[in-house]
C-alpha cells in the first residue's frame, strides 16, 4: 500500500499561495508549538490529480458497473436529478423555522407539500410526512404512531408481529418501540405461513409488519386477507415500502389494507441506495393516524400560502430536524414529475420484466428454492455448488473479477447460500445478458476447479480478505 500513497518528492509544489495579508500573531507558549514542521507530501498538481483519480477508478460504482444487489435497488441515478437538487443548494432548511421565514421560501415548502400529494397518491395513503432521515428512521416514526394510536384508544398491546424473511430493520424498529416481536415462518409456497399467522394473532398484536413483494421477490396472494385478520384485532398494517419500486402505479398499499407505509426515496425514486446516505424515509398515514403525525408540519393556509404547523398534543412530537434530506426530496419529486404516471407503471415492469429475464436465464445453473413468477428480485441458492466447496460468497468475489458488483448474499435467512439479485428497471438487456455470462460462468468454475472461485478475487488491488478478522480488528487509520 506505501506504493500507491507515497507520492511525495522533496522540492515539489503544485500551489502558490499568496503573501499573507494577516498581521503577525504574538508568540504562542512553547507548550502549544510543535516539536517539529508538519511532515506535509511535496507534490506536483498533475500528480495529485493522477492519483486521486486513480483511487477513484478503484472503486465500485453506479454510473460505472452492475449493481444486482437484491433489496438494496441501485438503479441509475440520472444526472438531471443531481443538476435539479443543485438549484436547491442555498436553502437552509432552518429558514422557515425562523421568526417570518415562511415567506422566504414559499417555494421550498410548496415542493415538499406538493411530494407529501403526490406520495400519499403514489401508496394510498391520507398525509404524508418528509422527517424521517431514512427508511429505518421512518419505520421507527411509523411504529411510535401506531403506538401513540393504541394508547390513545387505550388499547394495551404488547406484540408486532413480522415474517421470518422480513428486513432486520422490521423487529428493530418494533423492540425500539417498546414491543415484543412475534416471527411467523415462511411457508413452502414463499410466503408467511397462514395457518401460523393465525394462531400467532390475537387482541395483544399492536400492528403486522410486512414487506410486500417481500425479500423473496413474491407478491403474496393472501395480503388482503391478512389485512383483514390484523383489522379483527384492531391491530394495524404496518407497509415496509422497500420494495415498492416493484409496485409503483400498479398497487397501491392502502388499496388493499395497509394503514402506515415508510417509503425509501432514495432506492425508488431516483437516488441509488447505499454508499452510506443521505437517504430519505418519508412515512404515510391512513386518516386515523394524521393526528400523530410527527412536527413540523407543513400546511396550506385559505390564502394558498404554506406554513408550518409546530404544535399539536397529539404529535408524537419531533424524529428529527427540519423537514428531512430536502436535497433527496428535490430528486425525487423531479424524477415523480419527469416519469409521470405512466413513466412510473412502465419502470416497474421494466424491473419486473428484468428480474424475470434473469431469473429463467440463470435458474439452470443455480438452485432456485420458489420456482415462481418473481416481482423485482429473485433468491437463488448455491447450495447445488456448496456440494463441491463453492459458497455463495465465492461466487460474490469471482464477479468482482468480472467488473459486477456482487448480488446480496446470505439474506433472506430462510434460503441456505442466498444470493439476492435485483436487476432494476436501469439496466439493458446487454448489460443482463452479460451478468448471464458470468454467473453461467461461476457455475462452471464451480465444478471443474472450486479452488478458482476460493481464491477470487484475483484483479483487485487486495485479495480476498478475512471479513471476520475485519469487522473484529478495523484499522482505520493508514500507519504508512
């Protein structure tokens, strides 16, 4: 690594600073003066420019490789989204908090109304709020309503119930809530079991949780009459929007009986997911559950002028400051506008159509434990390479060596050597065929020489590394 970073050459400069304007400092004790002058690099322009480049050019992303990283909808970010949220760059979102502020930005808070609109039309819900920061976030704020629901009808529930192939985040967000989480395995046909769904509900189940396509890539058929049972206890659904980018202008979640619904702005509308944020998780409400909904609030007035509402007892008060990740919220009411109605309906069935093609394609190699019609994503198992010593992750770390970003591996749980690949409406069927390739590929491998696949990848400038030894023992300092 010294190699790559050691760049310095003694006597070589690449700025000139000017002469300095600033009158002398007095003389600082000799407590607070260094030992020694900073060992700064000497460097020219051009070779800082090259080697900042170069690091870049070792790094994954999404305008230049495939991402099929199931759940995690890396679809292509559009540049004109980027150049629309720049236009936005000089509002402060604490403007409209200040004494008067609404008026200075009449327009920041009319696009946030209008996305709220648009986005309750989108899920079918009644109100919408932009707080939260990210999916998770939202899920957590979704929760503490449902929970502010209850107490408010003095219900005294104590249990969410979720589906085995759930996102962590689902009993994460409910334990945080104060609730005990109730887990229904998922049945042989992909989805949760109905006769132990049954048995698991009763009168102390505060809300059902569920990701529908779930994790799987399977829409269930049984949704509205698990909506149904949930509503005879006066539990509540609770919609997991991850997966919405499937969906989106075919179904609508409060359609068929879903009360609260998170969405991920920044995997279905526009920004790719991932690369640690900003992300945006707005939260949408049947109107039982408006009042909870967190502050501030963002209302038109008679005059059609927008204000901010930052009062109101039954509120579970704030998630967070401000109105969310305005930037991620300008993308994505751009990229709503740009599609419209039927751009929407037609990127979902490009995902769909997509994650299909896939699916049939490569379903020779690979073991697929729900050989069914998938939604956006599909889970093969290589438990069929396991047999000769290959595991889902070698084959993860072989398409590293063939300029794809591996699929999610490991997850869903109820699939043994799950890889998890969503395609994505962005890519072409060019780009598809070629992953084909090289997944056809890991399959032989596979078989004729295991050894190939344990040592990828192999072109990277580190090699395979023990992931245990680095979570346990980061180093996140450069010692040279």
């Amino acid at each position: 690594m010294k190699l790559i970073y050691e760049k310095s050459v003694k006597g070589r400069c690449g700025v000139e600073l000017p002469s300095s304007d600033v009158p002398k400092a007095p003389s600082l004790p000799g407590n607070l003066l260094r030992e020694s002058a900073p060992d700064l690099p000497e460097i020219s322009e051009l070779d800082l420019v090259r080697h900042f480049t170069g690091l870049s050019r070792l790094n994954f992303s999404v305008d230049g490789n495939f991402y099929p990283l199931g759940s995690c909808t890396m679809k292509y970010n559009a540049k004109i989204l980027e150049n629309v949220a720049a236009l936005f760059s000089t509002f402060h979102p604490v403007t409209a908090l200040l004494p008067d502020g609404e008026k200075f930005c009449q327009g920041n808070l009319g696009l946030l109304y209008d996305l709220s609109q648009l986005l309750a039309d989108i899920t079918g819900m009644d109100e919408m709020t932009t707080t939260p920061m990210a999916g998770a976030h939202g899920e957590l704020t979704g929760i503490l309503m449902i929970s502010a629901y209850h107490r408010k009808k003095g219900n005294r529930k104590r249990y969410v119930v979720v589906s085995d192939s759930s996102h962590g985040t689902n009993p994460a967000s409910a334990a945080m809530a104060g609730y005990g989480i109730i887990t229904v395995p998922t049945a042989p046909y992909g989805d949760m079991d109905m006769d132990l769904f049954r048995k698991a509900m009763n009168e102390d189940v505060a809300a059902v949780m569920m990701t529908c396509p779930n994790t799987l890539g399977l829409f269930n058929p049984h949704i509205r009459e698990i909506a149904d049972i949930a509503h005879s206890f006066d539990a509540l659904m609770y919609y997991d929007g991850a997966n919405l980018n499937a969906i989106m202008g075919k179904v609508r979640p409060g359609d068929i009986g879903f009360d609260v619904v998170h969405l991920n702005l920044h995997k279905t509308f526009g920004a790719p997911h991932g690369g640690g944020g900003p992300g945006a998780g707005p939260v949408g409400v049947k109107s039982e559950l408006v009042p909870f909904l967190p502050l501030p609030r963002i209302v038109m007035n008679d005059e059609g002028e927008f204000e901010v509402q930052s009062e109101n007892l039954e509120s579970i008060g704030r998630v967070a400051n401000f109105f969310g990740n305005f930037g991620v919220m300008v993308k994505a009411y751009a990229y709503i506008t740009m599609l419209g109605r039927e751009g929407l309906i037609k990127a979902s069935e490009l995902a769909v159509l997509n994650a299909n093609y896939l699916k049939e394609k490569l379903k020779k190699y690979y073991e697929l434990p729900y050989d069914l019609p998938c939604m956006h994503e599909f889970v093969f198992s290589a438990s069929r390479q396991a047999a000769n010593g290959v595991h889902a992750i070698d084959i993860a770390k072989f398409l590293i060596d063939r300029n794809f970003h591996p699929p999610t591996v490991y997850f869903p749980l109820v699939v043994r050597e799950a890889i998890m690949i969503e395609p994505t409406e962005s890519e072409s069927k060019a780009t598809l065929d070629a992953f084909v390739v090289a997944m056809a590929e890991a399959a032989r491998i596979a078989e004729r020489d295991p050894q190939a696949l344990r040592d990828a990848p192999v072109s990277t400038p580190v090699g395979r590394l023990d992931e245990t030894k680095c979570a346990r023992e980061q180093k996140v300092c450069f010692t040279g």
